[in-house]
C-alpha cells in the first residue's frame, strides 16, 4: 500500500458536443482533450493511472496511443453514464495496488498544469485532509459546480448547478473537477453515494459533504480562472484553444523563439522549435513537427508532421510528412507532400508539387513543376513546366534524376525512366526512355545527342 494513483474521468455523454466523437476526443492544439490530461499527469510520481471510459474505449486507447500517452495507462469501460462518482468507481476497481491517495481528475480539463496538479498534492499532504479541491473564481460561474465554504478555510460541499438554491448559484467560487482523495476515506464513502439530484445521476461532488458530515477535513486551492475551463460544447472547444494557443506561443518565445504574431500563429502542443527560428503569422505548425534554429516559416505556411532544417526557408506553402534539409527554401505557393526530401541548400519555387520525392543537395526546383515518385541528385535544376509522369494508368513508377543534370523547361519525364549524371533535356522534350550519362535528350519522343548533355554542369 501506498503512493498515488492518477484517475482521469472520461466517460461522459458530452451530449453538448452534438458529436459522434467521444467528448474527451475533440482535440486542441493537436491533442485530443484526454491526452493532455494524462500528459499533465506524465510529469507526476503517479503509480496506476485509469482512464474510466464509454463504450468507445478502443478509440480512446488508440488516440492515446497515438498521442504517446497510453504506455502504462490502464483503460476501463463505464458502460453507462450513471455520473461521476460512478465513473469514479469504474476506475478504482481497476487499481493495480492499494493507494494511499487518489488524484481524479475531469477527462475534458485540458488546460491544468502539472504545476498545479503538483501543489494541489502537496496541499494536500500537508494539510493531511480526506479531500483536496481545485477551485477557481469565475465572473460566469453557470454550469460547475459551486464551493460552499463553512467557517475558515474549510469546504463545506460543493452544489451543482441543477441543485443549487438561488443564494447557492450567487457563489463564484467553482469545483474545477480535479481532486485529491484520501484511498482509504474514499474508497468506503464512494458506494454510498445515491442520485437523489435533478440529474438523477451520482456525483462525485457529493463525497465533499459526506467527508465533512463525518467530521473529516476539506481543502481547496484555488487557481487561475482560465487553468480550470472544461469542454462542454464546441464553443467551449474554441475557447479553451485559443487560450491553449496563447500558452504555447508563450513558452516558445520565452525559449527564444520569435513569434510575430501570436494570435494568428497556430502551434500544436506536439511541435518544437529551436532557439532563434521566426514564425511569421498566419502560420500553422501541427503535429509531429520540428523547427530548426533559424529556420523562417510563414506568413501562410501550414507545415505538418514535418522536420525543418537549420536555416530553412518555408513562405506561403504546404508541408505534409516531408523533412527539408538545412539551408532549404520552399515557395511561395509550394505544395510537399508526404514523402518529400530536401537536401541541404535546395529550393523548391513557385506553384511546385512534390509527392515522394527525394531532391538532392543544392538541386533547384524553382517554377511550375510536378515531381511524383522521383529521384534527383546534387546540382539539378528542373526547368519551369517540367513534370514527372509517374502514372500510367495502371501503377506508380519512378523517376531517377543523377547529378548535375538540367532539365529545360516544359520536359515531360514518362517513368519509369532514368536520366544519367551531366545530362540534359531540351525545351519541350517527352522523354520516354533512360537518358545516358553527359547526353541531350531533345525532341518528341526525345532523341539521343550523346555527349551534348549539362554544358552549364561542365562550364562551372
Ligand atoms: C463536473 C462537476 C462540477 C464541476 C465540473 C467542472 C460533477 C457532478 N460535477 O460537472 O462540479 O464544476 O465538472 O468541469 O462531477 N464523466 C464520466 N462518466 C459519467 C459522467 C461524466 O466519466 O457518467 C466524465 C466526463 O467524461 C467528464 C467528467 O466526468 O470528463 C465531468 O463530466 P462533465 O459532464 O463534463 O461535468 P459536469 O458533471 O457537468
């Protein structure tokens, strides 16, 4: 016996959310809510951590498992939502080993710290209560529950909304839906709560005045107003990004990173940036991402699962499941999709398309081009116009550019097809068959002129 458990509720209806998807899947800042619950709590010497889920509980192992948060975490099914206490239940029947103190927590309160979390266990150590709350003051208290305070600085109860008399629902202070419980207290008081409410449900706020009508102690910390906002509908989804955004924003500047314009600078919890990198507004950088030092993304740049070089350059363009080397530059008006490869130094322009393709060191892209299922070396240049024909209906096939190669404009490589190292195209070429080392290909079908191939690679 001993230690803390971590409980996080995610069972609920979230019946304001008028969704198919489970509430505590709604995601902010590219994390579904549970996940940054069970992020917070990472930091924290927990022992078991449950989450009580519905029906859905194989969706929600997944997306934690995705957002890398399920390792170690137990899943349990509340297979009807009868209210918290009930979920709460759920989740202690699932305790590995005997705890000391319990740690519950609401599965849809993505923005409490670890911080807080740790200093609402220390309170609670400390004070040697049976119940530690999170309050906070809220201008708008409708819909949480209210804090009744006795004498002191002792809770009384909390009372919900739907129960609470007129004088009650004038109280600002509000249950925030994270708790510390003594096991042993809890354990034998949470079967006996009854649903005699107006939502006919138990709830888990009731275990407040049961500790206290047993002469046992009750505390609260209080927080920040904003650190408390659980998600109830998708206005609430909104707010709680924005202020989520604001946070994010804040702790990569204080890392020092520059951000131009916070409020239109969208930044998923999962992304790093490194020190001196600009991020110019109207940017989105969302998930798996990282951002190399002095690297410059933006304005309207959307990069996505994408690693960034030291010293790139990305403006006005799409970035999806592609590493650009350092030094790189891409757009404005790019498009690189999963599978692109950028060596050091190489610049992809205007109105580029890029799907699975390796692009070598130094090799430039700059204007007009399609390039699907290619490889191309160091010291490229691919003229305007000039694409890659990587479907022939029936299956994709490759194309492999070697080094030093100049492609003139217009040129349509038909893959399979291999142009070999210093050759090059002429305007207009349709080069359906393997170009030989140092050649020229010209024409429609494109003929051979052997040795005629990249003067420019040789003159330099
Ligand atoms: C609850 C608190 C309220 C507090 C508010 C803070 C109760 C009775 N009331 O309100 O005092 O101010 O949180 O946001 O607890 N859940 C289950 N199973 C259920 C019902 C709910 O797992 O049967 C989960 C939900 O998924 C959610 C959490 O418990 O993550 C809280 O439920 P929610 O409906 O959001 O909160 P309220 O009950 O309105």
């Amino acid at each position: 016996m001993g230690g803390i458990a971590g409980i996080v509720l995610a069972a609920g209806t979230g019946k304001r959310m008028n969704s198919d998807l489970p509430k505590v899947l709604h995601e902010v800042a590219g994390r579904p809510l549970v996940a940054h619950v069970l992020a917070a709590f990472e930091p924290l010497p927990l022992g078991d951590r449950v989450v009580v889920c519905s029906e859905r509980l194989d969706d929600i192992e997944a997306c934690c498992a995705t957002a890398g948060f399920a390792e170690g975490v137990s899943f349990v099914v509340q297979e009807e939502a009868r209210g918290t206490a009930d979920a709460l239940r759920m989740g202690l029947t699932r305790l590995g080993r005997v705890p000391e103190t319990v740690l519950v927590m609401n599965g849809a309160t993505p923005l409490v710290k670890t911080e807080t979390l740790s200093a609402l266990l220390s309170m609670h150590r400390d004070r040697g209560a049976a119940a530690t709350l999170l309050t906070a003051e809220l201008g708008n208290p409708t819909a949480y529950g209210r804090i009744v305070r006795g004498f002191g600085d002792e809770v009384e109860k909390i009372v919900e909304e739907r129960d609470a008399t007129e004088l009650e629902r004038s109280i600002t202070e509000v249950n925030a839906g994270v708790y510390v419980f003594n096991y042993a207290k809890l354990e034998r008081l949470v079967g006996e709560v009854d649903k005699a409410n107006a939502q006919g449900e138990y709830y888990i706020t009731d275990i407040i005045g049961m500790l206290r009508s047993a002469g046992d102690q009750v505390v609260a910390l209080g927080t920040d107003a904003d650190e408390i906002r659980g998600v109830k509908s998708r206005a609430h989804l909104a707010e709680v990004g924005e202020l989520m955004r604001a946070r994010i924003a804040d702790t990569w500047m204080s890392e020092g990173v520059t951000i131009v314009d916070p409020r239109t600078t969208y930044i998923d919890a999962t992304v790093t940036i490194a020190r001196d990198a600009l991020i110019r507004p109207f940017s989105f950088l969302e998930g798996a991402t990282s951002i190399g030092r002095r690297a410059e993304v933006g304005p309207q740049a959307r990069v996505m699962n994408s690693v960034l070089g030291d010293d790139s350059v990305v403006s006005f363009a799409v970035v999806r499941d592609s590493e650009l080397g350092p030094r790189t530059s891409v757009g404005p008006f790019a498009s690189l999709r999963q599978g692109t490869k950028l060596g050091s130094g190489a610049h992809l322009g205007s109105f580029v398309e890029t799907k699975n393709t390796t692009v070598g060191e130094n090799s430039k892209v700059p204007h007009l081009s399609y390039l699907g299922d290619a490889e191309i070396g160091r010291g490229v240049n691919v003229g305007a116009g000039s694409i890659t024909g990587n479907w022939d209906g029936r299956g994709k096939h490759r194309t492999v550019i070697e080094d030093d190669v100049y492609i003139s404009s217009n040129t349509t490589m038909v893959a399979p097809v291999r142009i070999g190292k210093g050759a090059a195209t002429g305007a207009g070429a349709v080069v359906r068959q393997d170009v030989p080392p140092e050649a020229l290909a010209v024409g429609v079908p494109a003929r051979m002129i052997e040795g005629k191939g990249n003067k420019m690679a040789k003159e330099a």
